[in-house]
C-alpha cells in the first residue's frame, strides 16, 4: 500500500463514526473527535434546565438524553430533594421550588404548568419525580423537571361515567413505574409505565372505593384509605404490592382516622393528627403482622396553620392559610423538638394573583410537595 493510500484510508478512518443502538430503537452518531461515553458523562453534569433546552438544540444530545442509560445514569448526580408549593388557578398549576433544608429565606423558581382536560383534578402526590394528577376519567402524569404532561390510557370499562379513582408507584428493586386505577369500586386495573402495554384486571378481593387525598407510595407499596363495601361499609387502608401486584387490607388504629394524615415517617407508613400545640403518630411498624406504634409529641405553633406533609428526614410541614409578603413554611422535628421556618420570597408578590385575587382557596387549591427530586423520564 502506497503513501497515497495510507492518506485516504486515514481520512476514512478519522472521519468514521461511533454509532450506538438505542434501547427504543433509535441510532446515535457520534464524531470520534468526542468520544460518545464523554458527551453523556459531559451532558450528565448540565443543570436539569440546560439538559431541557439541549433536546431543542441537537437530535444528537435529544436522543443520548433521552436513553434509560443516561436518565439512570444522570439520576446518580441528581440535586438535593426540594419541596413544590404548588397553587391549582383554574386551568393552571403554578409551581414553586426551593431546596428543602433550605433555612430563613428561599428565592423561588416559579413556573405555569397548563392542566390538561379543563383542568379537572382531584388529587396531586409525587412520586419518584413524577407528580400523578387524578382525573375524572383518567390519570395523568406530569414531570416538573420536563414541564410536560403524559395522560395515561383510559382504563377499561370507564364508559361515560366520572368515577375513576387511580394512583402512581414507583417499585425501586425493578425501577418501574406502576398506576393502581380502580373504576366503579370493583374493576381494579394496573400499568407499567415505559412498556406498551394495556391496562391489567387485578383482584383486590373486596369491593372498595378510595377517599378523598390519601395514597402514598412507601417502599415499593401504595398505601390509600378506602371503604368497603361490604354488608356494613368500613373504612380501612390497602396496601398494593406493586412488584407481585397483590392487595392487603389493614385496619385502622383508631376510631376517629379522618383527622389523621397519611404520609411517609421514617420510612414508614404513618397516620399523624396535630394541631398547634399536640402532634399524635401513628407508625405501622410491622405491615405482615398489622402492629402499630403510638407516639405524641408537643409543640407550640402559631394559629391558623396546617399540617402539609413530612420530610424523609422526619420533619413535618406547616403552612398558613394566608400570603402575605413572604408566605412561610414551618419545619418541626418532633424527635429533635426543634422549629425551623422557611420565608419564600416571591410568591405573594407573583403577577398570578394580580388579576383575580379574590376566589383562591389556599385551603383546597394549594398542594406541598416534599421531597422532590428531579426526573428526565419520559413516556
């Protein structure tokens, strides 16, 4: 072989690609001046907004940022956990985020989020980065970090009628998404996000119909308040095994569980009632064997303020039932005995309540989120 040769053959070479085959089929084409494992490594380290906009800018990075590989991969360097003020205004979602262990005063990220089907919802939680949007007819899942919403299937049987009652899972031994739909009270139907598939008919083994904002994903297990129907009607808490997909029942601890908010504490699924002075916790220590522990805790809290949520490092969430110039959060550990407070700068001020201030009920469309974390995922 000849100099000339040697010359074009190193021309092709050097001008060859790296190519690699998708998961979902699609072929990414790389430039061996950058090594492809570098531009995902290179990519990986973005901002969650940069990583957004460089889906718009090149089909190259839209498909690397795209892949399950780079959406685990990415998980890895996620940022701290923050907590969503979320405000629901007619056909919008308005969303706030700030870092959750976040002292004294937070400056916001505000965006506008357009509900899908006229904005009907009747229950927000997150889940993994996801938040699950119950519908009439349907559930519908939004990712925040992407500002894109996903309506799942219509499950079967759903006809024309409005009692659809669903929620989202995320099972961490497989990282699968899952949704619990249960229509009608008896047709009981679950999906596995990220495969295309249809609806599955499950059995919980008793007629039932979730009440109004409970569900919480703990460990791998939804856990919802339900009634029964059964010859009396009773009120009692499933437990839906998302790996095997099986059911379990559990009875509450005591008598008046409507006061009682369902939330993760410690890992644990707990029922927890306070008011401004007495925190009571219910923890199931033992979900096989339906055993429950009982601690009370006391607290001095201002008036006029509500029990939101909980975060994973045990801290309970406060907010008032009005904006003022600087809308406050308050953070009580009961095991630490200890208050925190977060001032949000930004929110009451926010051109949102200019228009029509006057209707907005902080009590039934305003939603905290905590424990947030980011999710490039995508259906």
């Amino acid at each position: 072989m000849d100099k000339q040769d040697e010359k074009k053959q190193g021309t092709t070479k050097s001008s060859s690609t790296l190519t690699t085959r998708c998961s979902h089929g699609n072929h990414i084409s790389q430039s061996n001046s950058i090594p492809l494992d570098i531009t995902i490594e290179i990519l990986s380290r973005l901002p969650a907004k940069s990583i957004v906009r460089s889906r718009s800018v090149s089909k190259l990075w839209s498909s690397i940022t795209t892949t399950p590989e780079f959406i685990k991969h990415r998980s890895k360097k996620t940022s701290p956990p923050c907590v969503l003020l979320i405000f629901r205004k007619h056909d919008k979602l308005i969303v706030f985020s700030s870092p959750q262990h976040q002292n004294t005063y937070s400056h916001v990220q505000d965006y506008h989020i357009e509900i899908p089907k006229n904005g009907f919802i009747r229950r927000l939680d997150s889940v993994h980065g996801l938040i699950c949007l119950e519908g009439s007819k349907q559930l519908v899942i939004c990712n925040p970090t992407l500002k894109r919403f996903f309506p799942l299937p219509e499950p079967q049987g759903t006809g024309d009628e409005y009692n659809v009652g669903g929620f989202l899972g995320y099972e961490p031994i497989e990282g699968k998404y899952k949704a619990l739909c249960i229509v009608r009270g008896w047709n009981t139907q679950v999906l596995t996000l990220e495969i295309q598939e249809s609806w599955r008919v499950t059995k919980p083994g008793y007629t039932h119909w979730p009440t109004k904002d409970t569900g919480r994903c703990i460990n791998g297990v939804i856990y919802y308040k339900a009634i029964i129907f059964d010859r009396v009607p009773r009120h009692v808490i499933f437990g839906f095994d998302l790996r095997y997909e099986e059911f379990t029942h559990i009875e509450f601890p005591m008598r008046n569980y409507d006061r009682f908010l369902m939330v993760s504490y410690e890992g644990r699924l707990a029922l927890i009632s306070s008011t401004s002075s007495v925190v009571e916790i219910w923890s199931l220590e033992d979900a096989g064997n339906r055993k429950w522990s009982y601690e009370q805790f006391h607290l001095c809290l201002p008036p006029n303020t509500s029990l939101k949520g909980v975060t994973d490092a045990g801290e309970l969430i406060y907010t008032g039932f009005s904006l003022n110039r600087s809308f406050c959060v308050v953070y009580f550990d009961p095991k630490k005995n200890s208050i925190r407070e977060t001032k949000f700068q930004g929110i009451a001020d926010n051109q949102i309540w200019q228009p029509d201030r006057l209707g907005f009920d902080l009590v039934n469309d305003f939603y905290v989120l905590p424990n947030h974390i980011e999710s490039f995922i995508s259906f």
